[in-house]
C-alpha cells in the first residue's frame, strides 16, 4: 500500500483543512502496517496493535471540531516499544514470553505525556528481547514473543537492536514517529541502520517510570523518525519532571516541551564542532561518507576541530557490563514486584527458570548468560559496583567527553554512527564487524546523541552522529537540522532480498 511519507507538521495541516482526519490517518497506517509488515514484505516490527487505536482518533477529531488541539502531536499516529508500559489493553512484555499476559496497572510516565499531547498509539514494536540484554550470543530485532524484525532495506539484513521495531517501522512508514529506549546503542544502532534520525537524550530529561529497565544509570527513552524536525517535535511531547523518576528533577529547568525552536538551516555558523577520529573506525567505505560529511559541516560554516579525540573512549567496556549486571538485577526485581496484573513472573529468578521451563520456545537460538550473571550479583550497596561505576563516570565524562570539550573548546562532537546492518544469522548470532565507536561513551556518560542519515554503502544507510554534553539536546538538534536540511540525504526503502552490490 502506498502512503505519502507525511511529516508531522504536514500531517496537523492536512486535518486542519480537512482533508485528513485522525480515524482516517489512524486507519491508513494500519492498513499500511497489514500490507507491509504482515504481508508483503513482512518486517514484523509491529508485536500488537492498539485495538482502541480507532476510538482515540475518533475522540480526538471531536476535540478539533470543538476548536481545541492539543498541540503538534494531535491526531498524529505513533508507535511505542513493548518494553514501555500502557494502562489499556495492550501488554507489556520486553518481547519475553515470561511476561506474556503482563497488562500495566498504570501508563508509563512518558505514555501519560504522550497521550496528553493527543498522539494516537497505534501500537507496540517488536524488539531485541529484554533489550537485547539476555543472551551474549543474541539475535537483534528476534524476541520470543514476537520473532525477528527485518531490515527494510535488505530483508536478509539485520534492523539492529533493541529498539529493531521501531527503527524498522519508522523507515517503512507504518507510523509518523516512534519512541525507543537505549540503554547503549539501542536508539541510535537501529536509527542510523534503518536510515532515520534517532536521539538518545541526556539520562534525566525523559522519565524511566513504567519501563522495563536494565540499567538506571543509563537507560532512556527517545525519539525516533525520519525527519529531525519530527524528532523534535516528539522530544518535545516526552519530557517532564516525574516524581516517579528522580532522575528527571533537573528537566524542569534544563528540558523543554518544544525543541522545534531550535531547528535552524544556518545552526552550524560559527559552531565549533570536533571530529573524534580515533572513535571512527578504519573501513575505507565509512571513512569516505564521513570525509564527505566533514567537508558538508565546513561548507555550513561550522569551524571543524580535526582531530578532537574523546580519550579513554576504550577503557570501561568491563566495568559498564559490571554495572549493567548489577542494576538489571535490581530494577528488573524492582519493576517485576510491582507488576502482578496478569504476569506469571515476579523477580529475575522467576524469569531465568521459565526461560529454563520452556527452552525450546525461548532459548532455541541463544541463551541468557547475561540473566544468569546479573542473578548472581549482591545488592547495589556492593563495593564493587560503586567502583565500577565511578570508574564508567570518570572515563566517559571527566577523562573522556568532557575533557575533550574543554580542550578544544567543542559545541559537539561528530563520528561515524556506525556500519552497514549486517547478515542476519540465526545460528551464530550478531555479527557486528564495525571498527568504530559511537554509542558508549554518551551512552554511559549520560549525555545526549543524535543521528542522522549520512549516506549508504551498498544500498544500506550509515548515519552521522552528533554527541554532546549533559542537556545539549538545543545544540545537537540545531546541528543535526542544518546538516539534514543541506544534504536531504535519506532515501525511502525499497524492501529489497539482499543488499545491491553498488550505490
């Protein structure tokens, strides 16, 4: 089925004329999502639909014929992760057949902000099971409940991981926008790999209350679309101070409910932006879109800094894992207990012996290492967890991005996003070969990430990422508005079997 790839803004200017109307949008895209997602070519990004997804629309378009809008998002037709919690009918299961049945007592803090804002849900995308934090040997896009999410520019290629569904949804047009988490990777891996723009915020400015959590010194939720403008606009709607999530006091000051403002063609005049080449790999294919990016970011005015390095980029990979273990144990126990409606799990331990129980429906492709050494880890008061995560903050923000802000007097530093999605392969698992790195540091730093589509090998998207310091998200977006705006360089897939041997 065809379908215009609207934007948000020119979705709100077809239902203010007329033209369109929230049921007629709603219906639409679930029309799409059966051609494309369950026929068709069969991307599998969408794990359930809302089944009240038509009633909200129609509620909605009684509220603008009554003159009140609720702003940019009304009417707007979104999809959410299912490890993100909604108080309806729709379940939240992190993928997992453990959790199947597992209803929310009450919407997720960002859900609540969502339907405030009047989006529609439409849904909840398939993801990397459990965030992709259960096995070492796991499979991106494949959980147990809801099977393997698909590229859609190369059906044999994989859409990464966690956030696979959304990714995958976002670039074949089954939605305006979607939202994500990351924990490390998770947002902004499948944003650049399925050719849409991705943010993963600063650790603070979007609630984690209601979400299934593996780590809470670095889990968040974000934005995901195909356009920057349209990843604003959903930032926007997301933030909030919660007093269910401690982490967002700050927000109040330092977030904002329109980032819109910020999107300026001319956003990288005069700014001082560092190319961090010793994260940017050595791939020759990479290497080329990047040098072309550079000179993109030159040619806007942007005063480039080669090379910026971000120090020590390499020296917590063990001591993150460490964290990641411990916190998984304690907020995934802590998440478990207060969710009884309908779940058949209630602490981690529950978990890995279902997953024991029933290893021929859940662990027929790869393990839970990950659960098993999370298990075994005391309590966060633990010695060795305090150390650990000291450590993560003194590389990843005193000796690492923010040292090399304060050296060469950066506004925001850019690297290869990452590589070509890679052969999905069932049997041995990710085969991730990209000798760059993006994701970590802002990851476990706690700072803000962008990316954006910077070009394509082989007919398969690499992007360009923006990273700053803690609550940069005006700057990033500004940044990553004019490069997009400058070089318009994404393309609609084209559901394809396998990748083309030359673009």
């Amino acid at each position: 089925m065809i379908l215009p790839e609207w934007t948000i803004t020119e979705l709100q200017e077809k239902m203010e004329t007329g033209e369109l109307t929230a049921r007629r949008l709603a219906e639409l895209y679930l029309a799409r999502i059966e051609a494309v997602d369950k026929d068709g070519p069969y991307l599998n990004s969408i794990i359930e639909h809302n089944p009240d997804a038509l009633d909200i629309a129609d509620a909605l378009d009684v509220e603008r014929q009554a003159g009140k809008t609720r702003g940019a998002l009304h009417g707007v037709p979104i999809l959410i992760k299912d490890n993100i919690d909604t108080h309806d009918h729709m379940q939240t299961t992190s993928g997992s057949l453990a959790l199947e049945g597992n209803i929310a007592e009450k919407d997720a803090f960002i859900v609540k902000q969502l339907r405030k804002a009047g989006a529609v849900i439409l849904g909840k995308t398939n993801l990397s099971e459990w965030a992709n934090f259960r096995g070492k040997r796991s499979i991106s896009g494949w959980s147990s409940r809801g099977g393997l999410t698909r590229n859609p520019y190369a059906l044999d290629r994989s859409a990464c991981g966690s956030s696979s569904g959304s990714g995958a949804a976002v670039a074949a047009n089954l939605c305006a926008a979607a939202v994500g988490t990351e924990t490390d990777g998770s947002i902004i891996c499948p944003a650049q790999t399925n050719g849409i723009v991705g943010i993963k915020p600063t650790l603070g400015l979007v609630s984690r209350s209601g979400i299934i959590p593996i780590a809470h010194s670095q889990d968040t939720a974000g934005p995901m679309a195909r356009t920057v403008a349209d990843a604003a606009i959903l930032l926007g709607a997301l933030t909030g101070a919660d007093s269910r999530d401690s982490a967002t006091r700050l927000s109040r000051k330092r977030g904002s409910s329109n980032y819109s403002k910020f999107l300026d063609r001319d956003g990288l005049k005069g700014a001082r932006i560092g190319v961090a080449r010793n994260m940017a790999g050595t791939n020759p294919r990479i290497t080329k879109i990047f040098e072309f990016c550079i000179e993109v970011l030159k040619k806007l005015g942007a005063e480039v800094v080669d090379p910026a390095n971000v120090l020590n980029f390499d020296k917590f990979s063990t001591t993150e894992l460490e964290v990641l273990h411990y916190e998984f144990k304690a907020g995934l126990n802590k998440y478990l207990k207060s969710h009884s409606n309908g779940s058949q799990v209630h602490s981690m331990e529950d978990v890995i012996r279902f997953n024991e129980e029933n290893s021929d429906r859940v662990m027929s492709y790869f393990g839970q290492e990950h659960m098993l050494e999370a298990q075994g880890k005391p309590s966060l008061r633990d010695k060795k967890y305090r150390e650990a995560l000291a450590r993560n903050h003194q590389y990843a923000r005193t000796k690492g991005i923010d040292a090399a802000f304060r050296k060469h007097k950066l506004e925001a530093i850019v690297v290869p996003s990452g590589g070509p999605a890679w052969l999905i392969d069932l049997v041995n698992g990710d085969s991730i070969n990209w000798d760059m790195e993006s994701t970590s540091p802002p990851a476990v730093a706690g700072y803000p990430h962008i990316t954006v589509p910077a070009g394509y090998i082989s007919g398969l998207p690499v992007g360009l990422s923006f990273i700053g310091k803690a609550w940069q998200e005006p700057e990033l977006i500004k940044f990553a508005y004019a490069f997009e705006q400058a070089t318009q360089l994404r393309r609609m897939p084209r559901f394809l079997p396998t990748a083309i041997l030359s673009t």
